[in-house]
C-alpha cells in the first residue's frame, strides 16, 4: 500500500519491479490512489494525493475506532453497513447477525461478530440500554429464535412459578414443562442502542462504506 508522499523514480521501480513509468502509472491509478507528477528522467517523482477509499475505511478503523490492523476490514465494512442501517439489526443474537450476513454474501462467524460488536461497546458506539430490554424464546433443539412481547414474558414465567408453588414441581420439572409447550424458558437481555454522542463519526464511517455495499444491502 502506497503512503501519502513523494515517491522518486527509483522507489517506484522498485516498487513495481519494472522501468515502464506508464505501467507503473496505470497500476497505481487502477488501485485507485489520487496523484501529480514531477520532473523528468531521473529527477522524476510521483506525489500520492489521496488513497482509494477502501484504504480511507481502514485508516479510519485502526487511527479512530481503534481496530487491529489485522483486522478483516472487509468483513467489519459489511458488519458495519447493518449495524448503522438497521435498528433491528442490534436486536439479534451474534448466530442471527451471521445469518444474516452469510445471506448477502458474506462469510462471517458469530465469534467475530461478537469481537466487532464488543469493541464498539468498549469505545462508546453501543451500550445495553437497562431500562428497555429484548424479550425471547429460544429453542435450544432448533437453535431458532422467537421473540415475545414482555406480557408474554411476564406470563410464561408466572405460569413457570406456578408449577414449582402451586403443583411442587421441582425447578428441572417446570423447566422442562415450559421448554415442552414453548421450546424454552423465556429470557430477556438489554436492548443494544447506538450513542448519539457519535453521530459525527457514524456519519464518517457511513460516507467510507462504498457505495456497491449499500446499493446491495439496500435492496435486499
């Protein structure tokens, strides 16, 4: 990857492993790097102006958000598309958000959403709402999940807790009593949100996210 300044002719043989100039040239233009040129013969220098927009993200994960330069920058580009585009995105569980992405096109785990999601916790980008939290039920025999309103919740639980008080059933024998007729004793979690505190750079990382990615994400 090229740097932002002056290169001399030798560098940039070197660099390319030929003395064609004009091949050198049409390289660096097709990687899609902004330059001007300089001199003549031995004297001649070629200033890199601006990077290609892929290399515009990257910098901006690793110099803001504080990712690993071994980050897979690809995969973080799409996990961030769905992140800042759909609400309901942050509602899912890490499988579901693999899911989803597998869907487009896009080999991920849940491990490394899970890294991802963590990190933007760390710096602010997303917390755990504890006032509004995300009900479901989810069937360990299936791995699917379903999710319940907090009425629902409220009344799978109150029915569970009948079992053990009112029919002295013993907790394992209620569980599996509910898991039985719903797939699952209910669960509930924090709602994950973004932070308004960083619109300006949700906004930055949204205007990097090149603009294939969004057209076909966008359309389904």
């Amino acid at each position: 990857m090229l740097e932002k300044r002056t290169y001399s002719r030798s560098e940039l043989i070197d660099l390319y492993k030929t003395n064609r100039l004009d091949a050198i040239k049409a390289r660096i233009r097709r990687a899609g790097y902004v330059f001007s040129e300089a001199g003549r013969g031995s004297s001649y220098t070629l200033e890199i102006l601006d990077l290609p927009r892929e290399d515009h993200f990257k910098q901006y994960c690793i110099e803001v958000l504080g990712f690993s330069p071994q980050t897979d920058f690809q995969k973080l580009k799409h996990f961030l598309f769905f992140f800042l585009e759909n609400e309901d995105f942050m509602t899912l569980q890490y499988n579901q958000m693999a899911e989803i992405m597998i869907q487009h096109g896009v080999r991920i785990t849940p491990q490394t959403i899970s890294s991802y999601f963590q990190h933007l916790q760390r710096i602010g980008w997303a917390f755990s709402d504890n006032f509004d939290y995300v009900y479901f039920l989810y069937d360990e025999t299936y791995g699917e999940t379903r999710y319940i309103t907090r009425e629902e919740y409220c009344a799978i639980n109150k029915e569970f807790w009948q079992l053990i008080n009112n029919k002295h059933y013993t907790w394992s024998q209620a569980y599996a009593a509910i898991k039985s007729k719903y797939g699952s004793k209910p669960r509930k979690r924090p709602r994950s949100v973004k932070n308004g505190f960083y619109l300006t750079q949700y906004k930055a990382v949204w205007d990097l996210i090149d603009t294939e990615i969004k057209e076909n994400k966008l359309g389904g």
